[in-house]
C-alpha cells in the first residue's frame, strides 16, 4: 500500500483554503465550485481548523442560523486529525475510520502540503486490488 507522499503525487496538487473570519455561505460556495466536501482553514498561514458540509448540516442547518451571518469559525472543527508524508494510506484509513472524519490535511513539520480524502484513499485501495489481480492472474497463466 502507498504512503501518503505517494498518494499527493497523483493529486493535482491545489489546496483550497479558506479565513477563520470569512462567512460560511463563502465557503460553501467555494466547496461547491470546486466540487469538494471540505476546507482547510487558514488563519496567515496557519491551519486552525477544517469545515466540511457535516460541520455545515450540523452547526447551521440544524441550529435554525444563517451562512451568510455565521463565521466559519464558528463551526469549523478545531481540533484537526492530521497526518505525515511518510504514513501509509491503511493509517490514514484507521485515522478516518476511529474518528469518523472524510478528509485528512498532510503536514510536513508546521507546513500544510495536502489534504487526502476517503475517495483518495479508496481509489488507492482498488488500484492496489488491481495491481494484485494482474499478478495473480500473470502467475496462473504462466
């Protein structure tokens, strides 16, 4: 199975962030246009947290409150999981699977350089299966 560092490689590499202070109808607007489920939040270089559409469902939509007046951080989750370019994706699956999150932000030391999500992950897990099969199916061949 590939490390995290690999599993970046074959992403395109953006990051989409967004400002503690900005509104949480920004937010959504930008997870829409770039077809993602969540936002690493930046606070001058900082990661302070993340909001994902759960944080949005839960925090907003089922307190009764309004995105274009409530600030993401005040929804956002704070106390983010993260993980190292030199783990494993089946760490990053026990991380997501034992805190039920979707998203991972990969750090190198203080430095924010990716977000992995459950489909990264799942795609890498089938590519895996594949590679597995071709060599099964080249042994019984042969």
């Amino acid at each position: 199975m590939k490390t995290v560092r690999e599993l970046l490689q074959g992403k395109s590499g953006a990051i989409f962030s967004i400002a503690p202070d900005a509104r949480v109808y920004d937010a959504l607007k930008l997870m829409a246009e770039k077809e993602i489920g969540a936002l690493v939040v930046m606070d001058q270089g900082t990661l302070a947290g993340i909001m994902s559409e759960r944080d949005y469902a839960r925090k907003v939509i089922l307190l009764g409150k309004s995105s274009q007046e409530i600030a993401v951080r005040d929804i956002m989750t704070a106390k983010v999981v993260t993980i190292r370019p030199s783990q494993s994706a089946e760490e990053c699956m026990a991380l997501m699977t034992d805190h039920r999150i979707r998203h991972l932000p990969v750090m190198e030391g203080d430095r924010l350089i990716g977000v992995l999500s459950i489909g990264d992950l799942v795609k890498a897990v089938i590519e895996d299966q594949q590679e597995t099969i071709k060599q099964l199916e080249s042994y019984i061949h042969s």
